[in-house]
C-alpha cells in the first residue's frame, strides 16, 4: 500500500536560460514530498523532485510549475494524503502465504477510513447505475443525479409568451391609431409580466416535485437492480462470493472467496461490471489498496445542521508544517517565527477538539447497512482465507452493523 506516513513540500525559484532558448527565463517549481521513514525524508524527497522537474524545464520540456493536491489524485501521480490512525495485520493465507495489512486513515473531511491491500472492495455509486439505467433521463457528465428535462415537451408557457406579444402588438396598434397614452400599454405590460413570473415559478416548482418524486421512485429500484446484477454475476462465476452493503448514497460489494489486489484483471472486471466509482478505482491503482469509509461524513449528521460540530474539519494540510520544538528553541525564534509557530499550535489544538467532537457523535451513525451475501457460502467459509473473515468481522463492527441506526 502507498500511504506515506510524512509529508512536506519544497519549491525553489530558478533563473537560467534553457538549452533551447537564450532569453533569460525564470520559474518557481513547487513539488510534494512523501517517506515511511521520517519528516526530514519527506523534505529531502520534494527537493529531488524539484530537481528532477529543473532537469526538465531546463531540456525545454513545458512542466507543471506549482504541484497541487487534487481531490481523488486525479492523474497528477501523488499518493493520497490522509492521517494514519492505527494499522494492524490479519492472519496469513495458508494457501498463498500473503498477510493481509488494515490501515485506517482519516480522509480529507474527517472520516475514518479503512484501506486493505488485498480484500477486494468495489464502491458504487447510485448517480452511476441511474446513468446506466435511465441514460435518457440523466446527466452523463456535469450535475449527476439530476434529471433532465424533456426538450420535445411543448411548453405551455411558450404559448403564453406569444398570446402576450400579440397583445401588446394589437395594443400598440390602437394607441398609435386613436393617439392614446402609452401608460396602458406599459400598465398592461407591466401585468402580462408579473402573470408570467407568477406561472413560470408555479411550472418550475411543480417541476421540481415531479423530478423528485420521479428520483425517488428510481432510487428505489436500485437495491433490486444490484441484488439481481451481483446474481448474474455469481451465476456465470460460481466460485465468486460477496457480500453486499448498501451505504448512504451506493452500495459496498466485498470479495469474500479469495484474495486479490487492484492490479488483478478480475479487479477490473468487477469495477466494470459493477459499474464502480471511476475516482475510487483510480484512487484503489494509486494506492494499491482497497478503501470503505468506516464513519459518517459531517454533512449528513444531525450535529453539524444544529451547529454542534463545524462541518469542515480544521488545518487540513497540517502534517506539512513541523511544529516540533524539539528542532528549534523558542528563545531562538524571532518575533515572524513564533507567531508562525503559535498559529500552527492553535489549528493543531482546534483539528484536534474538532476530531475529539466529530468521533463522539460518529458513534450515532453507521456508514453502511448489510444486505445480503451471494455465492456458494459453504465453499467460501471452507476455502477462504482466514484473514477475510477477520476482516469482516472487524469491519461490520466498526461500521456499527448490529446496532440500529440511521447512515450517513
């Protein structure tokens, strides 16, 4: 698994003339760096790769200046960046002699996530299996979960719209010929608009509830749709077995026969087949691990509508700063530095009463509910790997399966 434990950042300004090129340019190159090992690994890691982007600018190669943290690592190369929790091993397969190895990380708003190297874990999501099964009625790219709207309806309000010009048009008419005050024409205007704002908002509200309950009514086809999708499946492969969650806006598929990693040509069968969650199979390569998120996200739990628990957690990037003073005394700090360093302490302390807040109320949620388990269940309990039961176990505890309570 790639889930570095420190990280920092290095940028460095250049000013030299390329091979190609003999205007003087200039370039600050910022890059991002990761280690197992220690703070200062990571510092020195981001400085060669500083140095190895350098090489390139000055080969006329067009660089990417300033690195960025992008949400699901989106192509640019860099392993996720989240707090490890705890970590622990699970019982080694007899079979393959692979030992199983369960981060839990907490993602970049405050849950706590597991991430496995080699139990299969496919996310879907309800927004991709509405555009697999209404691709008419829904947005491919842009506002998921939205449904669009009919063009080839004709609209009543269009009809209206022209009924009022031909009005005024006819209005305009006589006062021109019987030399009348315009203010009629405005008046009546002024009336024609206010109906057409009064029925457009009426139309778009009744539209609205429409789509809703159109939305709702296709949500609720879902659970059967991925019921009978995961039949087929185990039908045509009867030495697969899963167990099935579904979770606050999708469904968890777990892998229970065997073990696998991302890189797995079944891996990707499944997330095809499955229709996974594009980011979170780019993110599982990334890593190479598997993913579920064990605890609510902030937005969905009743303490952050109340305004008991802010819904951002605080000083997101702070393992980027070491703010350790053990590497420099405080007497040695001018006055920049220690307000610098009496910042960092006080994000510090206020991420940490934030996650004090945050796994207090999580504990009134679950991030997911079972729902049934397919496949030949005597052969699974018989030939899997030991580690894959420990991993059930564990995880159907720490998303509080057995007790009842509301997801999120």
């Amino acid at each position: 698994m790639l889930i570095p434990k420190y990280w920092a950042h290095y940028k460095q300004r250049f000013d030299a003339k390329t091979e190609f090129d003999n205007t003087k340019k200039q370039a600050t190159i910022k890059r991002y760096g990761w280690s197992e090992v220690s703070q200062v690994d990571a510092v020195n890691h981001a400085k060669v790769r500083v140095a190895n982007a350098h090489k390139q600018w000055l080969a006329g190669e067009d660089i990417l200046r300033r690195e960025r943290a992008e949400q699901y690592n989106q192509g640019n190369g860099i392993p996720i960046r989240e707090q490890i929790i705890s970590e622990q091993s699970l019982s080694s397969s007899v079979r393959s002699k692979a030992t199983t190895h369960l981060i839990v990380t907490r993602n970049s708003y405050g849950a706590q996530v597991a991430n496995v190297d080699n139990i299969a874990i496919v996310d879907v999501d309800n927004d991709d299996l509405l555009q697999q099964i209404y691709p008419n009625d829904y947005h491919k790219q842009g506002l998921i979960g939205t449904l669009i709207t009919d063009k080839n309806k004709p609209s009543s309000m269009k009809l209206q719209v022209w009924g009022f010009v031909i009005l005024f048009v006819i209005m305009a008419s006589i006062i021109a010929w019987q030399s009348l005050s315009w203010l009629w024409l405005i008046g009546v205007m002024l009336l024609g608009t206010a109906f057409l704002w009064w029925q457009a908002d009426k139309n778009e509200h009744s539209q609205v509830q429409i789509n809703k309950q159109k939305y709702e009514a296709h949500l609720a086809e879902l659970k059967p749709f991925m019921t009978e999708l995961v039949q087929k499946r185990v039908a045509s492969h009867p030495n697969e077995q899963f167990r099935l969650y579904e979770t606050p806006a999708g469904f968890r598929l777990i892998a229970v026969h065997d073990l696998f990693v991302p890189s797995d040509d079944v891996v990707a069968e499944w997330f095809t087949y499955f229709h996974a969650d594009d980011n979170y199979a780019r993110l599982c390569q990334m890593q190479q691990c598997f993913r579920a998120r064990l605890t609510a996200k902030p937005w969905r739990m009743n303490e952050v509508t109340e305004n008991q628990l802010n819904k951002k957690i605080p000083a997101n990037n702070f393992w980027f700063t070491d703010i350790s003073i053990d590497d420099a005394s405080l007497d040695e700090m001018d006055e920049e530095q220690y307000d610098s360093f009496e910042q960092q302490l006080s994000e510090i302390k206020m991420r940490q009463q934030w996650i004090e807040s945050y796994d207090k109320f999580a504990k009134n949620y679950k991030s997911c509910r079972y729902v049934k388990s397919f496949g030949n269940q005597q052969m699974s309990n018989s030939s899997s790997p030991k580690a894959i039961s420990e991993f059930i176990d564990w995880h159907d505890k720490a998303c509080q399966m057995d007790k009842e309570l509301p997801l999120a």
